[in-house]
C-alpha cells in the first residue's frame, strides 16, 4: 500500500461497510473521480463495492478503500464524509489544496493559475 493521509470519518466507514456488505465484497470499496458532463473541470467522487482495478488508498476499521494508481497522489491527503438524515444521505470529500470545492460537497474542480 502507497503511504497515504486519506481519513475516513466514523461515519463514512459505517456507510462504506454497509455497502460493501450489501455490494457482496465486504470490506472493499474502489473510490474515483468522474469529470462533470459540461466539461467545467469539475471532478466528482463515485464510490463502488469491491477493489476494481484500484490499489489501496487506505486501510482502517474493517474497510479497504482502494483507487485507481494515478489518482492516489491527489486523493493521499483528502478525507471523506458521509452526512445522513432521514430524507437520505450522501458522502462528502475535502477539497485538496489548489482546487474549488462544489456547492455540494462530492467534488471540486483545480483552480486555474
């Protein structure tokens, strides 16, 4: 596993293990980055059972997050979320240095020099 500082919260590892469970790879999850459809530069977290083709971003508390090799050097020192009520719920992801952070919390997008 590449050395990494990405935290997740108690919350998000009580949904990750949720979901995993349900997904069918209990303890494993792949994180990634989709680009937004309008070609803004926006860059939005999607979460999915299982290792996929990822290497581990991290390891704590009963769940293995992996991601794709190239993004690890960008997730590395980001922290994940996850914020529930009872109209539902969603994970949220900090904003590394340099970039924007969406309106909704599950993504951001680089700044422009």
């Amino acid at each position: 596993m590449i050395p990494s500082n990405f935290t997740i919260s108690k919350t998000a590892i009580s949904e990750l293990i949720r979901q995993s469970a349900v997904g069918g790879t209990p303890g494993e999850m792949h994180i990634d980055l989709l680009p937004d459809g309008f070609g803004e530069g926006w860059l939005y977290i999607r979460l999915r059972p299982g290792k996929l083709t990822g290497i581990p971003l991290t390891r704590t508390d009963g769940i293995t997050l992996f991601a794709p090799s190239e993004l690890i050097s960008l997730l590395r020192s980001m922290k994940l979320d996850y914020s529930g009520d009872l109209s539902g719920g969603g994970f949220l992801i900090s904003t590394p240095k340099g970039a924007e952070a969406s309106a909704c919390g599950s993504g951001f997008r680089m700044e422009s020099n």
